[in-house]
C-alpha cells in the first residue's frame, strides 16, 4: 500500500519526500519518511498523538532542519528554498492565535496586507470571498472574542487561504471541536479542493474517511501505509461475509466449512447474538450459494447477511496495533 517514490523531476507532486528523517537528542522523532502528496488532493495524515505529524509538517515548511534524507515542496528544496516554499503555502497551526480585539474581515485585512499588493477593491473582494468559502459572512465585522472554537478554526483556515496559496497545510483542524464544529470545517476543506491541494494531519479516523482522497498512516515516527483511501478500505485482499444468526448453528457451521471457497469462519458474540465473518476465495460463489446454505436450516434465523465493509478504524488498528510495517 506505500507507493514508490520517484525523483521529484520524473513524478511532479506537490510534496515528495525522501528517506525524510528527525532526531531530537538522538531520540528519532521521524523515521525515514517517504511521501507523495499529489496536486488538488485532499491528503490525510494520520496517527496517534506522538507519531510525528507535527515533526513532519514543521521539516516541510522549514521550521525544523532534517536530520537525514530530503524532500521538495514544488519542487523546491525544503532546506534550501524555504522562503520560496512558504510564499506559495497556506498554514494553519494546531492552536491558531489571533488578536481578540479585531474582526474577521480585519483579521484577513491584517494577513494580506503582509502578502498582497493592489487595488484594495480587489483586496477587500478577496476578503469577502473568503469568509464566503468558510463560512462566516455573518460574522465577518464580529469581534474574534466571541468565536466559538469551529469559528476560529474556519478563520484559520480563512487566513491561511486568503493569500491564494497553492497548498494549505493544516495541522490538525478539527481536532479539539465538537461533532458540529468538525463538520463545518470537514465542508470547508471538501470546498477547498478545487482550489488547492490540502494536506492535513489528524488523528481522527471518522474525518480522514469522511473527506480525504489519498491516506498516510504514521506510528512511532514510521510510514506504515500510504494509498487511495478506496485502496485502503478494501482490506488486505480477502473477501468476507457477515452474518448474525439466531438459534443452533452447528450443522449450518459445519455445512459452510466444507465449502472448498471458504478459507475460515470466524464466530463472534455481539448482544446476545452468534456473528460469523466467513472469508471466501470465490465471492461469486459466496453471492450465490452462503445465504442458502446457511438459511436451509429450520432451527437457525438469519437475521443480517452481507460482505463486510472495512472503515478506517478495522485498516489503522490492523496495520499499528498489529505492528505491521509496509513502508519498510
């Protein structure tokens, strides 16, 4: 699932790095690090408090120096060429700080008056553009102190997109909000797509699920997967059925493991029921023939049958919990 990474001129992503690594005191914080992000993507990255999301994201920008390997931002060195690389690049910090006396359209105002040079009908359009993209038309002329915490996150992310910059870097953006807060600023980066490439660190599975096109996964430091999320939830190549059943299923049981396309019956007890997830090597033949074989029998109720469907959580607690290593 980890792609193989091409020298920046022969494969023009917007971020490419490799062997990318960081030690702090010896201690390694990331581990080498090989990515792709690729243009006008919505890329997830993901893993646990400490895996080295933010290390990643400060060796990008040119805040932290790399203790080994290399990386480009458009193709630009990020040790060499950081300045360049920032003019292009839109950040959002995982706690953002914004003077609490001054409004919304001040805010953005304030930010462009650092980048931007031209008519301030122009400047002022921009602005209103903005808040629009995120959100807060409403609240453009309101004081910051009275935001709520999804308001200060979409300004965030209003302020580091006001400029026009082609790829927003987002560290952790919805990580401290409530699900409604969450969802307001999901849409905003699903909105954003079409602007930019969006590349943002989260340990919230449900969010990468919900809105990202392509997933790293990080822990301890280490690449563990990378891929299209529809890669990712399409589980590790095996195919099984679920089925929840009430009554005595032994002979049904013992029916379904003589199939010769089944590879294993897994039993499980949820809420009082008997749950079976049956891997199969022919799924034609599972379509056809593991309802009836099942449903034959008098004493046994099939009360829920159909191929299992991964989500994000079933992949991450499989590939981290389960300690495998696919960037190795």
């Amino acid at each position: 699932m980890v792609r193989p990474v091409n020298h920046p001129a022969d494969f023009p992503d917007v971020i490419w790095a490799q062997d990318l690594s960081k030690q702090y005191r010896g201690v390694p914080a990331l581990k080498s690090l090989n990515l792709n992000v690729a243009r006008h993507s919505i890329f997830g990255f993901l893993g646990p408090n400490g895996a080295g999301k933010t290390t990643t994201i400060k060796l990008l920008l040119g805040l932290a120096r790399p203790t080994g390997g290399r990386g480009t931002i458009f193709g630009h060195d990020i040790v060499r060429d950081s300045l360049d690389i920032r003019r292009r690049v839109g950040y959002l910090a995982q706690n953002p700080r914004f003077y609490e006396h001054m409004t919304a359209r001040e805010t953005l105002r304030f930010k462009m008056g650092f980048f931007v040079r031209g008519p301030g009908v122009a400047i002022e359009k921009r602005i209103s553009e903005t808040l629009e993209l995120v959100g807060l038309p409403d609240k453009a002329d309101r004081p910051v102190r009275g935001f709520s915490g999804g308001e200060r996150q979409r300004l965030g992310i209003a302020q580091a997109q006001v400029t026009g910059p082609d790829l927003l870097i987002l560290d952790e953006p919805a990580a401290s909000l409530d699900p409604m807060g969450r969802r307001d600023v999901l849409e905003v980066m699903k909105r954003l797509r079409e602007r930019t490439t969006v590349f943002y660190s989260t340990h919230i599975l449900d969010d990468v699920q919900r809105v990202s096109d392509t997933v790293a996964i990080l822990d301890r430091g280490a690449l563990v997967a990378q891929a299209p999320i529809e890669e990712l939830l399409s589980g590790n190549g095996e195919t099984v059925y679920t089925l929840t059943l009430e009554g005595h299923a032994d002979q049904a049981f013992t029916r379904v493991s003589e199939q010769t396309w089944v590879s294993g019956v897994r039993v499980l007890s949820e809420n009082g029921q008997t749950v079976w997830q049956v891997s199969v090597s022919d799924d034609e033949a599972a379509r056809a023939c593991l309802f009836k074989i099942v449903a034959c029998d008098e004493s046994l109720v099939v009360s829920a049958f159909g191929r299992k469907a991964y989500d994000l959580e079933d992949v991450f607690m499989r590939l981290v919990e389960g300690g495998e290593r696919r960037a190795e």
